[in-house]
C-alpha cells in the first residue's frame, strides 16, 4: 500500500508539472515549477524504489541518488520564489549560479562512504544509519529551505491582491510539507537512527506542489482565507460523520451480537443515508463559517445596484450610478467610468470615485483612445482583464505591453462595456483599498454588471435620441405651415400641430385626444377613408368649412398605415391653405395674359403686315394698269386670298382668346374621334397616309363642350397628317386610367411614327404663332392646350427618333367649363 501510494504521488506530481507548463510555456514560473515538479516526481520514485529493494547494495545505490535529485529539488524551489509572482524573467545570474554551485557540492556529499554507517533491510523496508554527511546535507536541506520561506515572506508584505493570495497558498503549501519532510527525513532518522518513515517525507511534498500548482495555473484562485473556511467545513463535515459512523455501528454490532442476524443492509442503508447527509451539512457548516465575510453581502447589494443602473435613462447619469454602486462592492483605492464620445469614438472620463482622499486624479489620463493593446485585449476577451491573470496566461509579448498600460493608468482591472462587438465604454479599477485580491465571485459579479451597464447605456443612448428625435419632430411640426392631424385605430385625434389649429379654428385642447368627429365633416372623411384603405395615399382639394362658417380653399394629402396589430394603424392628413396659392395663382394668369397680349399683338401685326402690303402693294399699280385685264384679274385673286387669309387668322385668334361658353354636356370622346377621323378622311387620303383608330373609352364621359373637344383634337390630328411622309399612319386611341388611384380620366393619344419632333423645339410648340411648316399660322397647338386647360385637363408631348410623335390630352371625369379647379375630392 506504501509503494502504491509513492507511485500515485510521483504520476501526480508529473502530470501538475506538465499542466502548469502547457499554461502559460513562455513563462519562467512555469517552467521552473516544471523542472522542479519533475525532480520532486523522480525524488518520490527514488523514494517507491529503495522500499522495493530487494538487496542491501540496491538500496544503497537508490540512497545515494536520491541525495543530488533532492538538491536539485532545493535549489529549483529557490530559483522559482526568487522570481515567483511578480517577475517575469530569471533572477540574476550570479545568483543562480552560487545557488547550483552549492546544490552540487552538498548533492557530492552522497558519494562519501561515510554517508551510510549501517543499512539493512527490516520489516519490509529499508532501514539506514546516516554519517556526518547526511547531516551536512540535512543542514543544507533546511537552511536553503528555510531561506526560500524567507525569501516569500519578504515579498508578502510588498505584494497586494492576487499576487499576495498566490504567496499565502503556497508558503502554507511549503510550511506543511517542511514540517512532515524534516521531521520524516531528516529529525526522526538523526534520533532514532533508522529511516522507516522517510519514504513518508518525499510523498508530503505532494502539498507543496499542489499549492504552487494551484497559485501557478489555476485561473481564478479562492481566497485563503474562504479556501480555510471550506477547508474546515470538510474537516468539520469528515469528523461529524465519523462520529455517527462509529456510534451506528456499534450499536448494529450490538444487535448482531445479541440476534446473529446479518446486519449488512442496514449498513449499506445507513451509509447511503449518511452519503446524503453529508453534502447539506458541509453547505450548513460552510455557510456558518462564512457568514462575517463581505461577500455574503454582496448578491443584495448587486441587486441593489442592478436594478438601480438598469432604472436609469440619463446617459449623462448611468456612469455616476455605477461608479458608486462598483465603490460600494468593491472598495477600490480609486475606479474610473469611460464612456464613449460619438464624435471622434475616443473614450472620455465620465466619473470617478476613490477611498483615499489624497488620491490625484489630474495625474491620470482623462481620454483612452481605440486602437491601444489594452482596448483590443478588453474587446477580443469581452470581460474583465485583471493584471495578474494577464501575467499568468496572456503571451509574454503581449502581457507586457498590456500589464505595462495598465501600470501606467494605475488600475489592477479593466472591464469593458461591450453592445454588439462594438467598445461603447469602460471601467477602469485600482487595486482594493485593503490590499485583498478580487475574488472570482467579484470578477463574475464585475462581469456580470458590465453586461447591464452596456444594456443601460444603449437603453440610456436610444431613450435620448427618441427625446432628441421627439424634440425635432415637435419642432417641425409646430413651425410648418400645413396642417398635420393624425389618428389612430379608433379614429381618436393623437396629432395635432398648430397649423391645423389655424387653418380648421379649432383650438388643440379641444381636438388632441378627442374623436375626429370633432374635426369639420370633410376632413373626417378624408381621415377615416385612410384609415380604411390604409397605405393608399390619397389626394384632394375643396372648399372647406371651418366650424366659425368661413370657407377657406384647401388640398389634403392622406396617407394610411398598418402595424404588428390591428391597434397600431393609423392614418393622416396634412393640410395646405390654398389662398395665398390661388392669389398666386390668379397673378400668374394674368402675367402670362399680358404676356400672351404682347405675343399676340406682334404677332397679329406680323401676320396682317404681310397681306397687306401685298394689297397696297397692287393698289397703288391699280391707276396706272387699269386698263390691263390680266392685272386686274390677278389683283383680284390675290386680294380675296389675302382677305381670307386674315379672316382665318381672325377666327382662330378668336378662339384662343374668347372664353368658352359654360357647356357641361357629357363628352363621348370615342364618337368625338370618330368625327374627327371622317373630317379629316380625304385629306389624309390625298396625302396617301393611313388613320387608324383604338378607341375604348365607352362608359367613360367627360363633362364639357364637345364641339371645342373636336375642334382641338381636330388641330392636333392634322398636324399629324401632315408631318406623315406618303404611305405613313397616324393612330388615335382613348382608354380611362386612375390618377393617382383616385381620380378617373380619359386619356386620347395621337401618334405618327414616321416624323419628330426636335428636342430644342418640344417647349416652343405650343406658343403663339411658332409654326414648323409653312403657311402654319402656329396658332393650333395652342388653341389646342387652351380648349383642354378649359376642360381641366392637360396636353403633353414625347418625341423621339424611331418612335416618332405622341400627342397625350388627359381629361378628367369631373366638372369643367367654369367651376373651380379645386372642387374635387371625396365627393365625387
């Protein structure tokens, strides 16, 4: 069972030495805990084999060494507390080589005779009589022993948090193993002159190696004094179960006795009942321990400080609040909150706390800009970075460049505030104001109120810009001219601007929040008609009658939307004042008018001018050619021609400029085309160019004056005739279209394919007197535009090489000739 138990020890120890290096490789501590592990693992199977010996000279040779694997041992331990934990290369080298130097000449002493008096094999172990050298090497063993305690001793008062929790594991870890190694190896074999239970020396140092292991690799230490209180609770837990165990079982071996009944399954029963048992009674004995330790205050004053910076909406605040509630959980020497600037994505100094009132902010930065090693490492790790985990397991070349930032920012944690992959602040904490190391319930905790602090603060970040979007939006609103009213699904008014105030004279307390019933009866309906047909805008102009009696011209645009619900449509309208557009309107008019006049008037002198002169030209030749027939009969001629020719020009300047009569008869425009087509049927026949019709406008009537309808289409249809080369064609057709999707129209196309119409030209054509061919009085087209404007319509032009000429009247299914343009809407 011994030798067993050596073997156990010494598997254990190498694979610890094997775990802590592939920890951290490029650590000097890891190694040099490795080199010393694997001595320590080949001490304790010097150790398994001089208790298998099976001769006097075996056992000497395992004796003698086992001496120089023990130096190496020593002279390891020393070399790693030199360094161990708050360096990062080896220790001097003169240092070294002193410490081996001496570990060799004391390891040589084994090779001396008088090492071993006496040896003998006893009781199936080995059993040894030392010399002088032995105690010689006892006397190294305990000084260097004894100096490398000294040496983490020292150091414990200089180190804080982490780094002094790292000493205490493993000074207990050496103290327990020193004292049951020189007391097995070196104190009992030196009294009692034999060395039964040194093989019990090598296997205690198990302990240490444990403990360095652990303060080495381990990623979140225990505190020392938790890890002692858990410790005593197991100790607590083992000795109470024993004590049931042995007062059970002498009673069931008083029941054997007295019955000779096999007791076996009320042991198996009691045993598993005390199985069960124990784990409620170490957590009882656990808690009653820990029960003066701040951390058993800590999951309250976590909820507390959760649910105050969750409540918070302020982002000027948040920062403030969770500096205070971090002081209060952790005690820090001082702790800085960044938060990120959106201008420039630095992150500035948002609040501060700090115990130590002396403490000098303005030394520190006030600023961390993207990019530094400590902002990559904190976003690529999205937690905590303590330093000391960094210099435990982070690359050597990257731990030092981030250890010494945080040096430099005097901070012992960073802890990142990190929304969707993206560094929106950070927290930055010095050591504990004690001295004490962070516990892993704290960093978790840290962790954890990270993660809340990046929701409060986008919470924080989009609250401010829906007031800040809010804000704007009131202020357009309340500064636009047109009226903005909106309502919900149940038709209750939830906008309602001041300009909807001036235009309906309905005062906003007595509209906001009210049915829209409220409203006058035509914008109602425009309202709950999008909120019917929802997302199809809608578009209207009317009279509308304020609720004081006044009648004021408006246009309303509607428009409807549905959301996730039914509750979340809507609907709104916004509305114009047209009066000051219809005074604008009417001064356009009558601008253009005088220009039209001035147009006209030269125009008409230009084109009088010309017959004229041909007239006087023969009047004044009359006297003197009287007598010559031929003279006569051609002056006659012309002079008829030249009369008719003015007369045309008369009837047509007539009919630009004399308003038509208020006709609203309903407007067959596909029997109109047909009329045209057989006006103009001879010639198009003489000009060898073909008229085809499309026409599908049935049922749809227009409402104006036929024979003006005629005359216009009549003007543009000949144009196209006559613009065709031989054996061309020229295509009228008619179809009802929607505007917009609400208002019905009749549209009628003309097109001739084989002629166009330059693009420098297509806004001249419809001009007074512009005429493309000759003996054109350039009069047609714009009669043409005026006759359609009359009908409320309107007259456009596409041109194109390859396409030819498309001639497009719109005419609208409403009324015309006389009544206002902007009496349409709902009512049709």
């Amino acid at each position: 069972m011994d030798q067993l138990t050596l073997l156990a020890v010494s598997l254990a120890t190498v694979v610890l030495g094997i775990v802590v290096y592939h920890r951290a490789p490029d650590r000097v501590w890891n190694r040099l805990f490795t080199v010393h592990a694997f001595a320590v693992s080949l001490w304790v199977m010097l150790n398994y084999l001089i208790q298998s010996a099976s001769t006097v000279s075996e056992a000497e040779l395992w004796i003698r060494l086992s001496h120089p694997v023990v130096a190496v041992v020593i002279c390891t331990c020393l070399d790693l507390f030199w360094v161990f934990p708050n360096r990062i290369d080896l220790a001097p080298g003169k240092y070294r080589l002193i410490l081996y130097s001496v570990g060799v000449a004391f390891s040589s002493l084994s090779m001396l005779p008088a090492l071993l008096t006496s040896i003998e094999l006893s009781r199936g172990t080995v059993m040894a009589t030392y010399g002088w050298p032995y105690i010689a090497f006892g006397v190294f063993v305990i000084g260097t022993l004894g100096y490398a305690d000294y040496v983490l001793i020292r150091k414990l008062p200089t180190l804080t948090g982490l780094q002094r929790a790292q000493v205490i594991y493993v000074l207990v870890g050496m103290l327990l193993s020193q004292s049951i190694a020189v007391t097995t190896m070196v104190i009992l074999p030196l009294i009692w002159d034999n060395t039964f239970y040194a093989r019990w020396g090598s296997a205690a140092y198990i302990f240490t190696v444990g403990a360095m292991a652990y303060a080495i690799a381990k990623q979140r230490i225990v505190k020392p004094i938790v890890a002692f209180y858990r410790i005593s609770a197991l100790a607590l837990t083992g000795a109470v179960g024993a004590a049931l165990i042995v007062v059970v079982f002498r009673g069931f071996d008083s029941i054997a006795i007295a019955t000779s009944v096999s007791l076996l399954p009320g042991y198996l029963i009691v045993g598993l009942c005390l199985g069960l048992l124990a784990v409620p009674v170490y957590e009882w004995f656990r808690h009653v321990l820990e029960r003066g330790l701040a951390n058993e205050q800590v999951p309250e004053v976590v909820k507390q400080a959760s649910d105050s910076i969750l409540r918070t909406l302020d982002v000027e605040q948040l920062p403030g609040f969770l500096s205070e509630n971090l002081e209060r959980l952790l005690h820090p020497a001082h702790l800085r909150v960044f938060v990120r600037d959106h201008l420039d994505d630095t992150l500035q100094l948002r609040a501060w706390q700090t115990t130590v009132p002396t403490y000098h902010f303005d030394t520190l930065t006030d600023s961390l800009r993207p990019g530094s090693v400590l902002l990559n490492a904190a976003l690529a790790t999205r937690g905590p970075i303590e330093r000391s985990q960094v210099l435990r397991f982070h690359s050597l070349e990257e731990a030092v460049q981030i250890v010494g930032e945080m040096r430099l920012l005097d901070i012992e944690i960073a802890a990142p505030i990190i929304w969707e992959d993206e560094l929106i602040g950070m927290v930055l904490i010095s050591e504990k104001s004690t001295g004490e190391m962070y516990a892993p319930e704290e960093l978790a905790m840290i962790g954890n109120m990270m993660s809340q602090a990046s929701l409060a603060v986008r919470n924080a970040q989009l609250y401010d810009e829906v007031v800040r979007m809010k804000e704007y939006n009131d202020n357009i609103l309340s500064e636009m001219n047109s009226g903005v009213i909106a309502i919900d699904a149940d038709e209750n008014i939830v906008l309602y601007n001041p300009a909807a105030e001036k235009i309906v004279h309905l005062p906003t307390e007595q509209a906001l929040n009210q049915h829209l019933t409220v409203l006058p009866d035509r914008i109602a309906d425009c309202l709950r008609d999008a909120l019917e047909e929802h997302a199809t805008p809608g578009q209207y102009r009317f009279q509308l009658a304020r609720l004081d009696g006044t009648l004021v011209p408006v246009s309303c645009s509607t428009t409807g939307w549905v959301g996730g619900a039914a509750s979340q449509k809507g609907a709104m309208v916004v509305i114009s004042d047209l009066t000051l557009v219809q005074e604008l309107e009417r001064e356009r008019q009558q601008a253009e008018h005088l220009s039209l006049i001035r147009v006209l008037s030269a125009g008409m002198a230009h084109e009088i001018r010309n017959p004229m002169v041909a007239i006087r030209t023969f009047a004044e030749l009359l006297p003197t050619r009287w007598e010559d027939a031929d003279f006569r009969e051609s002056f006659l001629v012309m002079a008829q021609g030249e009369i008719e020719r003015i007369n045309l020009l008369l009837a047509d300047l007539l009919m630009l400029s004399k308003p038509a009569d208020a006709v609203t008869e309903q407007i067959d425009v596909d029997d109109v085309c047909r009329g045209v087509v057989r006006a103009l049927s001879a010639r198009a026949e003489t000009l060898k160019v073909e008229l085809q019709m499309d026409l599908r406008s049935a049922g749809c009537e227009p409402v104006g004056d036929p024979s003006r309808i005629h005359q216009a289409l009549l003007n543009v249809v000949t144009n196209a005739v006559e613009a065709e080369p031989v054996d061309g064609s020229v295509r009228i057709a008619t179809t009802s279209i929607c505007d917009n999707g609400r208002q019905r129209k009749v549209l009628v196309t003309v097109h001739n394919p084989n002629s166009h119409i330059p693009a420098d030209q297509l806004d001249q054509i419809f001009k007074p007197f512009y005429s493309r061919r000759s003996g054109g009085t350039g009069l047609g087209l714009a009669i043409c535009q005026t006759i359609v404007e009359e009908h409320n319509g309107d007259i456009s032009v596409r041109s194109l090489p390859g396409f030819g000429t498309e001639f497009s009247i719109h005419l609208p299914l409403g009324p015309s000739n006389g009544e206002p343009p902007y009496v349409t809407g709902i009512s049709q």
